[in-house]
C-alpha cells in the first residue's frame, strides 16, 4: 500500500535534507563583518527620513484594491468577453 508513496517520500525526504544542509553551510562558511555602514539602513541612496512604521490612508488600500480588481481583473473578464463573442 505504501509502494507507491515510497519514492515521492524518498525524494522530498533528500530535498528537504539537501535544503537544510546548503542553509547551514551557507551560515558556516559565509564570512562576517559587520560594520555601522552595513547595519543603516538603504534608501536608494539617500539618508531615510521620518519613521519606516507610518500609517496609511483607508483611501491608499481603496485604491489598491480598485486598482487590482479593474486593472488586472478587467483583462481576464475581457478576454473572456471576447472569447464569447469571437467563437460565433
């Protein structure tokens, strides 16, 4: 009964084997050298300014969610559109 699972565990027992063996090597032999320049933080070269943890606007994620269901959802429906009134 468990013959057919055997070589799908088999494989996803040396995936996730060799995934964690490549992690941890990389963490052993990667070579560290912190310095106050690595640790600021990077803005496209300019110096960060205000706060990283600001709110935003409920009109921001209006406008996002608008943005997703016209703009990427508008070429799904219309290309469905098409293929309905193509087909005749």
């Amino acid at each position: 009964m468990n013959q057919p699972y055997l070589a799908f565990l088999l494989l996803l027992a040396f995936v996730a084997f060799n995934a964690a063996l490549l992690i941890g090597l990389s963490h052993l032999v990667a070579p560290r050298k912190p310095t106050s320049v690595k640790d600021a933080p990077y803005e496209s070269g300019m110096p960060p300014l205000g706060n990283a943890r600001e709110r935003f606007s409920v009109k921001f994620y209006l406008v996002a969610m608008l943005f997703i269901v016209f703009a990427r959802g508008g070429r799904g429906w219309g290309f469905c559109w098409w293929r309905c009134w193509c087909s005749c």
